[in-house]
C-alpha cells in the first residue's frame, strides 16, 4: 500500500505543509512553492513537517532550497518526524517543534532493483560503498549544529527514537512551537485540501 503524503502552500500565511514521504516529485513542488513564496516579499516562511522521510537525494535536494532560499525558513516539526524528515529539519535557521514531537534517526538503507533474484559480490560492495557515503553526508547534517558529536554519532547508528527535550538539548532542535498557531495553520491546511478535492 502507497503511503499518502500531503504538500500544500499558503502563499497569504506564508507556509509550507509537508506530511508524509518525500520522493522527487515532492521535491520539484516543494522547489516551486518556496520560489513563489520567495518572490512575494522578503519574510520568513514557515515549514511545517513531519513524516517517514523518503527518497535519499529528493531529501539532500529541498535541504539545498531550505538553506539557500533569500527569505528566512523556520522549520516547525510536529508528530513524528525520521529519516529524512529528520534530516531536513537540519537546513534550517530556525528549528522549532510541537510538544510530543518524536524523532528519529535513519541511516541510508540498501534497495535493490526491483525484479533482482541474485546480485554480484561487486554490485554489493558499491552499495555498500554508496550507504557509507550517504550516512557520512547525513551526520554531516546533524553535527553542523548538534552536539557532542559521538552522543549524536552513537544515535544515529542505532536509529534511536529521541523526545523533542533531548533533540533540544543535543541542539538538533531550537526550541518549541506555540499550539495555537500550530492549530491556526492546520485549519487552514485542512480548508485548502478540501478545496482541492
């Protein structure tokens, strides 16, 4: 079963609201929604998100537009948040999150082609390769900012579950979201959906 995955952009409120996996197309939709909100005027944006994480590259991909874009992006975590959603709250100035907010770390996991009965030892081996790349890049993420470095390091290896106090206090989150406004948005998520359905 396909896991729903939910994008949507207030341009008048000025967030984001992304809720599931992210695959390249999420990305490529994410890019334009945050182009257009960088175009309006220069103030910040918000990021609501949580969800499983996803494609690898689509992830590093939106981190790239968190970081680079010309307004502010303030990321808001809320629910669970992994992998790559985990991630990509690191790309952020502003990292902010709901109480309750669990987190997870995810190192890269092996796919294979679909419809491979057998592989070679070599293929294996670049895979193998390719994974170490991608967790390296990954901490390299989560130590930019977060700290001790082998507390994180340790973390990330056993794909532990951590709250939002400890996420706080290994700096890998910045501080708490209001509920209020968390809710005054979701409203207004829910309305835009409804109106395209």
């Amino acid at each position: 079963m396909k896991e729903k995955s939910v994008l949507v952009a207030s341009y008048k409120e000025r967030f984001i609201w992304l809720d599931g996996v992210i695959t390249r197309r999420t990305a490529t939709v994410f890019r334009k929604m945050l182009t257009r909100l960088n175009r309006h005027k220069p103030a910040p944006i918000f990021l609501y998100i949580k969800g499983t994480g996803g494609d690898y590259y689509s992830t590093i991909l939106m981190a790239r537009y968190v970081e680079r874009s010309l307004s502010p992006v303030c990321i808001v975590a809320h629910g669970f948040v992994v992998s790559g959603c985990f991630l990509l709250t690191q790309a952020s100035r502003y990292r902010l999150a709901m109480a309750g907010t669990k987190f997870r770390f995810h190192p890269a996991a092996l796919m294979l082609r679909e419809g491979v009965k057998f592989i070679e030892q070599q293929e294996i081996l670049d895979m193998l390769g390719r994974a170490k790349v991608c967790n390296a890049v990954q901490l390299s993420w989560f130590l930019r900012k977060g700290q001790p470095a082998d507390q994180i390091c340790r973390l990330f290896n056993n794909e532990a579950l951590i709250s939002l106090p400890k996420a706080i206090k290994l700096k890998l989150m910045d501080s708490y979201f209001k509920k209020e406004d968390f809710l005054k948005d979701r409203r207004i998520v829910r309305r835009l959906l409804r109106a395209k359905s």
